[in-house]
C-alpha cells in the first residue's frame, strides 16, 4: 500500500519509527512537504493518505492500526 506522510509528520517524535514500522510492513512510504491538513497537523496529530484514504492520529499507534484495517480491506 502506497502511504503518503506529512514531512512535519516524521518530524514529530517517533516519526522516523513510523516510517521504518510502514516500511518492515511493505508499504511503500512517500513524505510529502504538505497533505492540505494543516489544522489537524498544527495541533500535533500525524497526518498520513493511505491509497488516498486520509488518515491522522495522535500516536504513531494509530496510524498504524488505521493502515492495517485498510490493508485488510483490500
């Protein structure tokens, strides 16, 4: 599955961990210098676009679980 990132996403804390946990789980990992999210990203959430699906969460946890659930699905 394609996984676009904010580039101020991988900035965050854990964001380089989140890239190399989507990598082991052969995604393949685009970081974008912006994903038009930016409300959700000032207020410190992860922003990602999983196969066009818009994802964001607090925790790198999270965006996780949501790219699983959409990898189950396809």
């Amino acid at each position: 599955m394609r996984v676009e990132l904010c580039k101020k996403s991988i900035d965050r804390p854990e964001g380089q961990a989140l890239v190399a946990e989507l990598q082991d789980r052969d995604h393949t990992v685009v970081v974008k210098d912006c994903l038009n999210r930016c409300q959700g990203c000032n207020l410190g959430l992860y922003i990602a676009v999983a196969d066009g699906a818009p994802l964001s969460g607090k925790t790198t946890d999270k965006i996780l679980s949501a790219v699983d659930e959409l990898a189950e699905d396809a």
